[in-house]
C-alpha cells in the first residue's frame, strides 16, 4: 500500500507558488498580479493574495489590484 500524502493546505501550496514566481523574476517588483478572479481560476479557489498583503509582500490599492511590493523600499 503507498504511503498516504501529506496534507497540504490550498493556501500553502498558492503562496509558494506566488513567492516562486516573485524570486524568480517572473514577478517582478511593481508587477501587477492578475484579478482575483484569474487568480482563483489558476488555483482553482477563492482569492489568498490577503496572506501575502498582511506580510508585506504584495500590496494592493483599491480599484487598481494587487502588485509586488519592492522589498528594497
């Protein structure tokens, strides 16, 4: 019988895909990130950028989205 898999949480898995595409360069800072909407349709959830807003690595403004935050600032 395999071994069972090890539970990981949806936000885990988005925020370490978010944080890859940032280190990456594929993000990069200033980088708009897609709408809420295109994001949990890629994950297939709802939207978990708030997580990454509260650390300070994302940043949003109000009508405009969501982008990268310049960790140099």
């Amino acid at each position: 019988m395999p071994a069972p898999r090890k539970f990981e949480p949806h936000y885990r898995r988005i925020i370490a895909d978010i944080r890859g595409r940032i280190a990456s360069g594929e993000w990069p800072p200033g980088h708009k990130l897609p709408s809420t909407k295109a994001l949990a349709d890629l994950y297939e959830v709802g939207s978990q950028s708030t997580v990454l807003i509260e650390t300070g690595e994302l940043y949003g403004h109000q009508g405009l989205g969501v982008f990268v935050a310049d960790p140099s600032s």
